[in-house]
C-alpha cells in the first residue's frame, strides 16, 4: 500500500503517457484520415480509462499518466488567469491531490476527464485565495457557481499546448531564460548569479522572448 507521498513522488518521476488510442495510432500509421472528432471521442475514453483504474485499483501508474499530463496544463491555465508560479505550483498539487482522493466521484455522463479537473482547479483556487484574503484577479473569467465547458477545457488543453510548441521554436538563449524565469521560478537576480549574465542581457532576452511567444499565440 502507498502513502499519498509514495504516490506523487511516482508520478512526478515520469512513466510514459499513453498518448492517443491505439486504433487512432493505427489509422495515423497507416496513413488514414483522423478527424477531430476521432481524436477528440478517443481521448475522452482513454482520459476515462485512467480515471476508473485509479478509482477503482488505485492505479499507480494510472495515476502518473494522468499526472503526466494534466499537471502541467493546470498550472499553465492557473497561470494564465494571473496567479504567481508559486500559488500555481502549489494549487495545482492540491489539484492533483484532490483527483487521487476523489477520483470516485467522477462521472463520465455528466462531463469528460478534463472538463471536471480544470472544474476542480477553478474551485481550488477560489478556496486558496478566500483562505489567503486575497482578492480574485480581475481577469478571472467566471464565478464561483459557474462551470467550464468541455469546449472551453478543449480550448484551454489546446492552447497550452500552442504555448508549449511556441517556447519549444524559441532561439536557444531566449528558451532557457523563459524557463528559468516561469517554470523555474526564478528571479531576474537569481538567474543572473545562476548564469554569469548580465541582469540586462537577461531582461532583454526575456522581453524579446515574450514578444515572440505573444506573435505566436495571437
């Protein structure tokens, strides 16, 4: 039997995410047409297998696939809608948490894997923010009692994944400053002791990185 530990520590630690269905990989291989609906049907039952192994088995490794793939999504859009790297980080792991505990009370007929993890980050940070006494950010774009919909979590899925390919194309300068700066979350300062660079070098290769991603995502 694990602890909750146990398990994250597994999942952080990076088994293989299945990717999409075997059938869709099949027709892909072969040459076939796959549409978005194909893609999209196919993810929603794998999305949904993962679920019931961890809610019924305890699926470890389950759980890590889903970890795999959703920490990082969350914590983009927790991001995003204006929260620091640190409260995401931490919101995101209450997330993740929240998933391997409850992971029963998921229905399939009622939204798809993704429609209720985005549902349970929203609500998480409305509760870490109340707890902390702070004010939501303006830009939040819902309130408490309203819920995304599966396109809205398509789009948000979709657009993180614009974000991670626009970082990727990035000249190699600018792509190790930008992680440093918003996935290591590290300060100006702290990368230029890190790095031996000029605080301006830095700046200006993290400014000129941004304009690019922000081309990119328009």
């Amino acid at each position: 039997m694990f602890s909750e530990t146990e398990t994250f520590s597994k999942a952080r630690s990076g088994f293989t995410p299945l990717g999409g269905a075997t059938s869709i990989r099949g027709k892909v291989a072969a040459g076939e047409r796959v549409s978005r609906t194909e893609m999209e049907t196919a993810k929603r039952l794998e999305w949904n297998a993962e679920i019931t192994a961890v809610r019924e088995d305890r699926d470890q490794e389950a759980f890590a696939r889903l970890f795999s793939h959703f920490a990082p999504r969350v914590k983009a859009f927790l991001m995003k809608s204006g929260s620091s790297p640190e409260f995401a980080e931490e919101c995101t792991q209450e997330v993740m948490a929240t998933i391997w505990r409850k992971a029963h009370m998921f229905d399939g007929s009622k939204a798809s894997v993704s429609t209720w993890i985005f549902t349970i980050a929203r609500n998480r940070k409305i509760d870490m923010i109340r707890k902390q006494r702070r004010p939501e950010p303006e830009d939040l774009p819902w309130g408490p009692e309203e819920e995304p919909s599966q396109t809205d979590a398509l789009i948000i899925e979709e657009e993180t994944e614009r974000l991670g390919k626009a970082i990727a194309e990035l000249p190699e300068k600018q792509r190790k400053l930008i992680e440093r700066a918003y996935f290591g979350e590290l300060s100006h300062s702290e990368i230029a002791e890190e790095t031996g660079l000029p605080l301006g070098t830095i700046k200006s290769r993290i400014r000129l990185a941004l304009e690019r991603l922000r081309h990119s995502m328009s």
